[in-house]
C-alpha cells in the first residue's frame, strides 16, 4: 500500500450565481410554489423572457419584484 497522502485539489474558480433562472428555482428563491410563480410570470409581476422555446427569469426581476412589493407595504 501506498501511504503518501494524496494532494489536495483546491478549486478556486468563482461560483457564480446565476442570471437566469428557471421557474422551478425562481419559486424556490421567493419560497413560493411552483404555480404561483408560474402566475407570477404569466400576469407580467414578475419580467421574464423566452429562449427559444425556455422561459427563463432574469435574477434581477425577483430583486424588482421583492422592491416593488415592499413599496406597496410600506404605503400602506
């Protein structure tokens, strides 16, 4: 048997969040469910956009939606 240690791999290239989300990890994200989020969408509360035939969430659009949402709170 070999007892060297083996080298440890150290893996230092950034993790990135992502900029796209799916609907599945859009409502993950605002701890909602999956068909609320798809409504979210659908009524244009929450901007999205097409890639061929994906729908995608821009990461962005959920910060948007959380402002836009406290804004109407805070007036209230």
């Amino acid at each position: 048997m070999n007892d060297t240690p083996h080298p440890t791999i150290v893996d230092d290239t950034p993790h990135l969040a992502p900029v796209l989300l799916t609907i599945p990890q859009a409502a993950t994200a605002l701890q909602v469910g999956r068909c609320t989020m798809q409504e979210l969408v659908l009524t244009g509360e929450v901007r999205s956009l097409k890639i061929g035939r994906l729908r995608r969430i821009p990461a962005v659009a959920l910060d948007e939606y959380v402002a836009g949402r406290l804004a109407i709170a805070v007036a209230v």
